[in-house]
C-alpha cells in the first residue's frame, strides 16, 4: 500500500524553473560586459575616442625669423703706379747751351727732365697739374691744348 500522505512525484517543468532563471541571468550579464565593447581592458586611458567627432577650430601658428647678415669684408684695391723719371746731368763744360730755357733745351714744349706716361703718374708723383714749361709737361697729357695739363 502506498501512503496516502505521500506527495506526487514533481512534475517535468517543475525541475526547469531553477534552470531556466539562472540561463536569463547569464545571458544579459553576458550581454552587459559584451555591450561595453571594453573586451576587459581599460579604456579610460589616452587611447579613448569619443563615439563621435565633432569640428574643432585649427589654430595654425606662423613665424617669420629675419636673419641679420654678418657684415661683409671690406676690400681695398691698391694700383701700383710705376713713375719713370729721366735725368739728365748738367754738362761738365761750358758747351755753349743757354740754360736760361728761353733758347734752347727741348723742341717739344715741355721742360724736360721728367716724363710722365700718363695724368695718373703725374699725380701719384706730386707733379699735377702741369703747366706748359714745367718739367714733364708734354702735349700728350694737356687734352683740351690750354697749357695746363693733368688739370
């Protein structure tokens, strides 16, 4: 005989209603950790983006940085003048030559005993300007015929 007080055995369902809360509490644990897109790493550092961009300004900086130049070397050019001076030594003898400078000496002008090539030999010796009877005074150096030359 069988107890009367005995309870029925349990239904098939009846063993599902543990089972079946504790699958739904996975799932949407599972779903919460998967939805923060972490992956469990920390994404509160440098590497975080926002979820959308938006426009900021640009600031763009320019300089101009003007450089001074170092000053330059002066450079001094030197010509050399060659001065070619002839002299003529008085005669040992009275030869008769009046040296009064209105007879004789030199048929060219000039008065003899310097030459100079150019104004510019004249100058560098101190000569300039040259008057017509000067020594050194030639026609080649008076341009205009005046009688004052290297003037």
């Amino acid at each position: 005989m069988t107890n009367p007080y005995a309870a029925p055995p349990a239904p098939r369902w009846a063993r599902k209603r543990y089972l079946l809360p504790a699958l739904g509490l996975a799932l949407f644990v599972g779903i919460g950790i998967g939805g923060s897109g972490s992956g469990g790493r920390d994404t509160t550092g440098a590497d975080a983006k926002p979820a959308a961009a938006r426009p900021h300004p640009t600031v763009t900086v320019t300089t101009t940085a003007t450089a001074t130049p170092a000053p330059a070397a002066t450079v001094t050019a030197t010509s050399t003048v060659e001065v070619t001076r002839t002299v003529t030594a008085a005669p040992a003898a009275d030869t008769g030559i009046d040296d009064s400078g209105s007879g004789g000496g030199d048929s060219s002008g000039g008065g003899g005993s310097a030459y100079y090539a150019n104004c510019t030999a004249a100058r560098a010796a101190g000569a300039a300007p040259l008057h017509a009877g000067d020594p050194g005074y030639d026609s080649h150096l008076d341009r205009d015929g005046d009688g004052v030359a290297c003037e």
